[in-house]
C-alpha cells in the first residue's frame, strides 16, 4: 500500500505541476490505504474532495515541486481529520474511563496513571468494576508494577457506592482515574451504572477506550457514550497489533472529540500520548511522510540551540569555512539520508544542489562520520582558513583523526568544490537567492 502510494508520489518528481490524472491516481492510492484502516468510508470520501479539490485549484509556491505541493496538501488534509490530541493539562483532575468489555480499560487505567506520574502528579486507580470475576485483582495488579495509588473493593457489589468512597480514599492523589465495568454488549443497564458513576465522582473528562480493531462498531458506541456521558477524548489501544486504528476516527467524529493516549502493549509503559503525524504515517501505511519533516525540523532545531549564530543564508554572504562546511554536515547527519533529505528541503530539489557537482553529493554516512572526526583533529585556524593545511598538517591531521592523507585531501576537495558553487550563487540577484532558499 504504502509502497504503491510512494510510487504514485515518485512520479510527480520532476514536474512542477500536476494534471488530473496525478491527482486522480494519488487520491485513489490514499482511499485504498485508508478504507483498509478501518476509516469509515464517508471521511475517507470527504478528504479525497479536499484533498483533489486543493491539489487542482492551488498553486504551488515558488520553488516548490508538484510532489512536494500535494504531499503537504495530502498531510494537512490528513491532519484536518484526525485532529489534534485531547488537551490534558497536568493538573489534579478525574478521568473517567468508558469502553465495552476487552477493549482495555484497566490495562488503560494503569497505563495513564503511569503516564502521569512520570509528569510528577500522583494518580490513583479507583477499580468501580464489579461484574467481572478478578477485574480487582487485574488492576490492583497493575497498579502495584506502575507504583501508583489504588482504590477498589473486592467485596463490595455496588459500583457508584465503590466510586464515592474512592474518592474520598484517595485524596491525596491529584489525578483520579476511574475505571468502569464494560459488559459485551451496550446495556441499558450499564449505560444506567455509568451514568451514575459518572454524577458521583464529577469528572474533569471522560475518555472512550477503544480496540484499534474496532471498525465501524465504533460509531454506536461513541454514540451511546456521549449520549450518556459525554466523551471528551479517546484512547485507542492494541496498536500493537495489526489493526490501525482508522475506526477510532469515526468514534472522533461522531462526539466531536479528539484522540488522548494509544496504547501499544500489555504492560503499563506502553501508552504514548496522540501524536497525529505518526498515526496518519501509519493509516497511510507510508512511514516517511511526516518523519522525513520531522527530522528535518529537529535538525534544524538541534542546529539552532546548537549554534544560536548560524544561519545557512551567511553562508551566501562572506566566506564559507570548514567550520560552514561541519556544521552544515552536523545538521544533514541528524537529518539522515542526503538524496531523501533534499526532497525535503523546498526549493532545493530544482535548486542549488541540482547545481552541484554529482561528486559534492557523494556524502555517504560513513564518509561523513570520517569527515567529521577529521575536522574535530584540526584547529580553529585551520577551520577558518582551510588554505594553511599541507602536506606537514594533513599528516598530523590525518594521524590525530585516526583516518588517512587521502580522506584528509577529499575533504578539503570536496569544501573547495562547494565553495566555489556558493561563490557563483553569491553573484545572483537577491530575489533569486530569496526565492532559492526560502519556502
Ligand atoms: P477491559 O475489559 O476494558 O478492562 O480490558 P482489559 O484492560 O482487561 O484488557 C483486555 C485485554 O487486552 C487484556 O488481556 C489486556 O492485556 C489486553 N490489552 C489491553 N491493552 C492492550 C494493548 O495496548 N496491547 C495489547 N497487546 N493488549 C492489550
Ligand atoms: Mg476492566
């Protein structure tokens, strides 16, 4: 799937714009990934219009390719839908948990009381489930491998009476998470008791938990619940498994909430708060959408807490030293592989690096760690002004770096080489090198 997506995408590489047919094939491409994710069908059928209707009619920006375009396009649109995560401020609150039997509440209890803690609140766990044989053992259990608070009573028969006095009993938590019983079925009965539970210990928000296998079943549910209670987030769990997920969005849509935590496995650290990049990385079965603008944002970030000062454009300004040269290695290396990180890069992909030699941009990694260790062997001087190195210091160089003369003489190549190309950029209008550099 995700492969044939990405082919559909690797065609537009070249072009600057796209025709019906490329948007027609990506947009099937992408309906075929969803609706296999369990995403109900008339969301899929919504976001396929927006997403044609906004790849035909929009313009790309300057320097931007057609792929580039409607991958940004396809990744807002993708964002539009699933939303963003449930606000949950780290503050004392109760969380009341609701979700048919097997989806995993407890295991989801002791997991956010987990995940709380590690913020530096104090949860506790109140166990109101008293339908299920051993559902207070199971959570008491739980909560002792997350060190945190517990609260229920294996002996008592009535949920909203185990509610009440649980919040009383843990009043020194500052975040209650209130587990409840699920039956197989939506009851009448259980949708009473939840409802009860619910008046009882007044929570700040209710969250749905639901299996990642959910499907279309997930909308009567939502349904129910925020009828009943009000559902203000969702926690999917079991995306360990096989199943994406998709359904759960349905479950979003149907109460107008968003999606809190994903669980992913059977222990109490396996819940990560919603992110939505890597949910719609993984609904459309194409791991590099969002990672790749995500590694380079975090390099860019890392560069920038790194070196307040650097900015990539002095470099079309004065000199480019070696130490221009290191940092901008420093910053691809967090990035990963060069060829995919210059498809990200807007503009670059027409642009300047087109214009380097293909040699410039043979930086394999393993070239560019012994780049790297030659450049950390060799003095500030010798990084301002590269043209001081000969034969005596690339031998002292070479041997402090543990490497070789010939690396040593690549290196200092290879800066020549990509300082002679930014000297003819820095010929050009500053309009071009605006447009060349920038979004
Ligand atoms: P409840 O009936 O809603 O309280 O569900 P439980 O918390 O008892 O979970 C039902 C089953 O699903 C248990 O066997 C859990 O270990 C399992 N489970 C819960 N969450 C996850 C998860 O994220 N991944 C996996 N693999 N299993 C889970
Ligand atoms: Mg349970």
């Amino acid at each position: 799937l995700g492969t044939s997506l990405r082919s559909s995408l690797d065609k537009l590489q070249g072009k600057t714009r796209l025709d019906e047919d490329d948007v027609e094939e990506i947009v099937k491409e992408i309906q075929r990934s969803l609706l296999s994710a369990d995403v109900d069908v008339s969301l899929v059928m919504e976001l396929s219009d927006s997403i044609e209707t906004r790849a035909l009619e929009e313009e790309p920006p300057g320097g931007t390719t057609a792929r580039d375009h409607v991958l940004k396009i396809v990744y807002e649109e993708m964002v539009a839908l699933v939303g963003d995560s449930t606000a949950l401020p780290l503050e004392p609150q109760t969380i009341l948990l609701a979700g048919l039997q097997g989806s995993g509440k407890t295991t989801s209890a002791a997991k956010m009381a987990w995940w709380f803690s590690t913020k530096g609140l104090r949860p506790a766990v109140i166990q109101t489930d008293t339908f299920r044989p051993g559902a207070y053992d199971q959570a008491k259990q739980m909560c002792e491998r997350a060190e945190v608070d517990f609260y229920g009573d294996p002996d008592a028969d009535d949920p909203v009476e185990i509610a009440r006095e649980g919040m009383e009993a843990t009043a020194d938590a500052d975040v209650r998470i209130v587990d409840t019983a699920g039956r197989h079925a939506l009851e009448d009965d259980l949708i009473a008791e939840i409802e009860e539970i619910e008046r009882a210990v007044d929570p700040d928000r209710s969250l749905l938990v639901l299996d990642a296998a959910i499907g279309q079943g997930a909308k009567d549910q939502a349904r129910q619940f925020e009828a009943s209670i009000g559902i203000d987030g969702v926690m999917i769990t079991k995306l360990d498994g096989t199943a994406k997920g998709g359904g759960a969005l349905t479950a979003v849509n149907e109460t107008g909430s968003s999606i809190a935590f994903l669980g992913s496995g059977e222990t109490v650290q396996d819940i990560e708060r919603f992110e939505p990049s890597g949910f719609i990385s993984r609904l459309l079965g194409m791991g590099d959408l969002k990672q790749l603008s995500e590694r380079v944002e975090r390099a860019m970030q890392e560069a920038q807490e790194e070196d307040d000062d650097w900015d990539p454009e002095d470099m079309l300004q004065g000199e480019f030293t070696l130490k221009d040269m290191k940092k901008q290695m420093d910053a691809m290396n967090r990035m990963g592989p060069l060829d995919q990180v210059m498809d990200m890069i807007p503009g670059m992909g027409g642009g300047m690096m087109d214009q380097l030699p293909d040699d410039a941009m043979d930086v394999t990694q393993d070239r560019m760690r012994k780049f790297e260790r030659i450049m950390d062997s060799m003095t500030e001087g010798e990084l301002e002004n590269p043209r001081v190195v000969g034969q005596e210091r690339t031998r002292r160089i070479a041997r402090g770096s543990g490497t070789d003369e010939e690396t040593v003489r690549q290196l200092l190549e290879q800066h020549s080489m990509m300082e002679r190309t930014i000297q003819q950029f820095q010929g050009m209008g500053e309009g071009d090198m605006q447009r060349m550099m920038k979004k």
